[in-house]
C-alpha cells in the first residue's frame, strides 16, 4: 500500500490513548485500531473530520504517500 497512516504518531504527540479518541470520536475501539493499523480499505470525510478535530491536526499530519513500485 503507497499509503501510510501516521495516526499512532499524531496521538503519540497529542498524548491521547486509543480509549481515549474512540470515545472522544464516538467510534469503537476495534475501528479506530483497525484505521491505526491500516487494516481498513478507507476512511469517511466525517470521520476524519472529526480525529482532524479532535487531534487539531490537518489531513495531511495523518496520511503520507509512499511510493512503492507497483505500477
């Protein structure tokens, strides 16, 4: 996948617990690790909406983009 999610690193800089955000988000645990991982195919807009909220952090402070050959 040429996408990564830097969640863990944006609540390891924010302090924030998985716990935490998922009741913050209204989201359950299972999700919200889920997204952490990157086991989820995608995410909703209202959903980042709100960790972009909840986190004050931007879009891009959660994803990057790797390039990773396949073509």
């Amino acid at each position: 996948m040429a996408i990564i999610i830097r969640l863990d690193r944006m609540m390891a800089d924010r302090k924030i617990s998985v716990n935490e955000l998922a009741q913050k988000l209204e989201m359950s645990n299972v999700n919200l690790s889920n997204l952490k991982t990157g086991k989820m195919k995608g995410i909703r807009f209202e959903t980042m909406n709100a960790i972009c909220r909840v986190l004050e952090c931007q879009p891009g402070d959660l994803f990057e983009y790797v390039e990773d050959g396949e073509d």
